[in-house]
C-alpha cells in the first residue's frame, strides 16, 4: 500500500490546527438551547468547526474529528488505531460505518433552516476494501443527494490520502421540526 506522503503531511497538519481549535473552545459535549437558536445548521456546524460550541464526544472516544464543512457538505479525518480492531486484524466495521455516519448526518443537518432538525432513518454501508493501523488517517466525505421537509438523503465514502476507497455509505433522514422547550 503506498501512501501519499505530500497529502497524508497536509491531512496531518490541517487536523493538528482544528484539534487546538477544538481543544481551545469547550471541548465534547452538547451546546446549550441558547448557542443554537435561529441557527441554520450550517450555522451550527461552522460554529461547532470554529469552537465555539460543543463537538460530539463521540469524535474524541472514537480518534476522528471533523475537518470540513459547507453546505450539503461534511468531512471528517480519522485515525485507524490497534484499539479499532476486530479479532480478524482489520478495523472494526463499526468504527468505518460510525466516521461514515458521521458525515452522512452532519451533511444533511449543514441543510437544515432554523427550527428544523433530522434522524437517520436508515444507514447502509459497503465495506470494499480491509483497513488497518497501517494506514494513517482516513476521510469520510459526506454529501447530500437531496434535502426535502420530510426526507433528506446523502452519500458518503472512506477513503486513505491515497485515494485508496475503503468503504462507501448511503443514508435516508426524517426531517422533522424541533419541538418548543418546556
């Protein structure tokens, strides 16, 4: 397997800056009702990306964080550890499908107006190619295909600084208005 060293160097370096940045801000967590109203999603991710909100706890337990994000857009950068294997020797599939859902959702929700929120209905993944340590970091790259009131859809892939695909994903969302706090 050969890496791309220029391009494995400027994953690196790009996710050595926005980890301080996530760092400096308030680290994992949830952000509170006050630092979402009348955001778009869009909104909510840049703010998340700059951190000056919460990003998800998963991302820190799980060694990825996200690197991107525009509209119907997301990305995220991981690390493939020994502690993300399975008895087999490869990274566990739960480890590619959660990164891949990650970006399926996250896209969707850079779509979502004020008030407006989305759960995944549906997430479908095709592992095409073994993934190990070896390899450094690894992308997801999620994009939506549509964004309706009620139904959102998106499309992801996996893949190494190589281009190498380890695995591709779809998924379908409920989009659903956010219910009044009580």
């Amino acid at each position: 397997m050969t890496q791309n060293p220029s391009q494995l160097d400027a994953w690196i370096a790009d996710e050595r800056k926005i980890t301080d940045r996530l760092e400096g801000g308030p680290g994992p967590g949830l952000a509170r009702p006050d630092q979402i109203a009348g955001k778009t999603g869009l909104e909510v991710m840049q703010a998340m990306l700059a951190g000056e909100i919460p990003f998800a706890a998963i991302a820190k337990t799980l060694d990825f964080t996200i690197v991107e994000v525009r509209a119907g857009v997301a990305v995220f950068q991981g690390t493939p550890l020994p502690q993300h294997l399975n008895p087999l020797g490869t990274i566990h599939g739960g480890w590619v499908a959660t990164m891949l859902d990650s970006a399926l959702g996250c896209s969707v929700h850079t779509m979502m107006p004020p008030g407006r929120a989305y759960t995944t209905a549906e997430l479908s993944v095709n592992y095409v190619k073994g993934l190990t340590p070896k390899v450094q970091r690894v992308r997801a790259e999620g994009k939506v295909i549509h964004c309706g009131k009620q139904l959102a859809t998106a499309e992801a892939r996996l893949f190494g600084p190589d281009g190498t695909l380890y695995a591709h994903a779809t998924t379908t969302c409920l989009v659903f208005e956010i219910p009044p706090a009580r």
